[in-house]
C-alpha cells in the first residue's frame, strides 16, 4: 500500500478530518518462563486510513518514522500510565513523581522493530499467531520418563525456555499440579477480553468494511456457460464480502484439518443440507450406527493424571535442542526491574 500524491495533513485535503489508525492489542498475562509478566503486544497499521467521498478507502503510509519517535512514546505511555494509577489511587502522589522522574525507561519499554509488509500475508499471520499464543508452548514440555510415569505421585515435567531467565536458569521442573497451578494465574477474569480492535479496524467503525477490503480480491459469481432467459423479476447477484473467509479455511488454519476432505477418496466434499430435525437426526445416526444420544453427565473427579499425554518427542533427551518456533521476540523484563 503507497501512500496518496496528496499529503494527509494538506489544508485541501479533507481526509485529514476523518483519517484513523487500525490497530489490535493483545494482554499478556504471562511471560516465556511461565512467569506472571504483565504487558501488550500490538499490531499497528504504519499509517492511517481515510474515506473519500466514493465510500472507499484510502491508506496513507506513515513515513519519517525513527527511533525518535519511539522513545518520544514510551515517555508519553509513562506519564499517562502513572498519572492514571494516582488519580485512581493505586500510587500516591509522592511515589507518582518519584517514578516520573526515573532515567532511562523508567520500567516502560517499547519496541518498534517489527515491521511487515502488507501483502506479506504469511507473515502477518505468523505475527498474530504468536500474538494470540497460549501462555505455555507444548513443544516445549516433557514428560522426564514417558508419559506412563505420569501416574506417579513423583511425576515431574520439564519445561524449558526459549532463553535463559535473568538469573540463568534454562529449564524448570514442576509436578502436573504445580504445571495447573501456575497455569491457572494466567487465567484472565470473566468477560474480559484478551486482545481489543481499536480505530478503523473496531467492530463499529464506519470505514472498517472498505479498510479490510483493501488488497482482498473481489469475490463474483463465476457467469453462465451458456446464456440463459432472464427470470420475470430477476434478482441482482449476491457479492460475497472481500473480508470473508470460509468457515473450512478458519479450521483448517486452527486445528490443521480440512473438514470438507473425504477420509475415504480424499475428493472434495460439498455440504448439501444442514439438518435439525432431532428424529431426522436420531434414524442416520443409528442408520451409521453411530451414538444418537448425548453421552452422560459425570460428577466431577480428582485430577487425571495418568491421562496427561504431554510427552510430544518419541525420544526425548534434555540435551537436544528446541525447535525454531519461526518467529521469536525478547519478552524478558527491562534490565531496570530485574532487581
């Protein structure tokens, strides 16, 4: 995407009034050592969109960008972050002015150095994947003596890190219960989201249907072979929405299966009819002889460990090293808060 011939911040440029940055936001919890470490990721459009007056959507790149910037805004996020835990009290004002006047970064870090192009789609899906991750990768969790030991009251796994911590460890060893234990800080509260779109990209923003469509080839109807009598009141063709993506494309991209790929031929399967009608569904299910109940309720039990499958090597030596997970960024702390 190149910016427009015509400056954003031109007087005769009215898109200046309604340009928006797009950006997601990620909370993490957690850090690479399963270690509560509190900070965001971010994904932000290098630049801003703006509507014209045909109802599409202009982007006009940020240019002139340097480290300067950066540091600029880690300031900016300090003071409002600090002021804002003294106007809710969560700081003093002594304590608030103390820290503002901190040199260096003063416990704030931001980091700019990830840059990918737009029509790098594998690599901006690799950055939201790791984004979006789980607070514990399960490549890199072992079982120390197979997955039958963890029955065992004396099972232990081995998590290891990506990078030593601050004070050199490489590994750690937890029982299955202390793994959930830690685990369950991650948890977040209730209706609280872990990643939020902001400005154009926002579910209600007014141009955020024609900033997506940016890029995306326009999805039409293929025409007849052959041509055909128009019907009495014929009915204009149904555009498909740039930004859709099948439902099969999601899946497979999550659980790395394609649901429409017959198991038997392994053609192409199309979907026919959807059926709620429980009798309906009840007579194919026991025709395929297949379960037509739900299974039943069981109460709650003790833990499950001896159905821990968590060893994810045939032959696992501590000695190997890790596998390159592709895409990998400095999340220990600031050398300011390592004491």
């Amino acid at each position: 995407m190149t910016p427009s011939s015509q400056g954003l911040g031109s007087p005769a440029n009215p898109a200046r009034f309604n340009a928006q940055l797009g950006a997601v936001s990620f909370l993490h919890r957690f850090g690479s050592a399963l270690n509560p470490h509190f900070h965001f990721h971010l994904v932000v459009l290098d630049g801003v969109f703006a509507q014209v007056p045909d109802g599409t959507a202009r982007f006009h790149e940020a240019t002139l960008l340097d480290a300067r910037h950066w540091l600029d805004l880690q300031r900016v996020v300090q003071r409002r972050v600090l002021r804002h835990f003294c106007r809710h009290a969560l700081l003093d004002e002594a304590d608030t002015e103390g820290m503002l006047s901190w040199q260096g970064s003063g416990g704030f870090s931001i980091d700019a150095a990830v840059r990918i192009p737009g029509d790098d789609r594998a690599g901006i899906e690799r950055l939201l994947r790791y984004c979006a991750r789980p607070p514990f990768a399960l490549e890199r969790l072992h079982a120390m003596r197979g997955s039958a030991s963890l029955a065992s009251p004396e099972a232990r796994l081995l998590y290891r890190f990506p990078r030593p911590t601050p004070d050199g460890r490489t590994e750690i060893l937890l029982s299955p219960l202390q793994l959930l234990e830690r685990i369950a800080r991650f948890v977040p509260p209730p209706r609280m989201h872990r990643h939020r779109y902001h400005g154009v990209l926002a579910p209600n923003a007014r141009a955020r249907s024609a900033a997506i469509a940016i890029g995306r080839p326009q999805l039409t109807p293929p025409p007849p072979a052959e041509p055909q009598r128009a019907p009495p009141d014929p009915e204009p063709p149904r555009r498909s929405s740039p930004a859709r993506i099948r439902w099969a494309v999601l899946l497979a991209r999550i659980y790395e299966v394609l649901p429409l790929l017959c198991p038997a031929c392994g053609g192409q399967m199309s979907i026919l009819a959807f059926l709620t009608d429980p009798p309906v569904v009840s007579a194919i299910l026991l025709h395929l002889d297949l379960p037509h109940r739900p299974p039943p309720l069981s109460p709650a039990r003790g833990p499950p460990q001896g159905d821990f499958l968590l060893d994810q090597t045939a032959a696992f030596d501590p000695a190997d090293a890790d596998p390159d997970p592709g895409v990998e960024f400095d999340e220990s702390l600031p050398a300011d808060l390592d004491d």
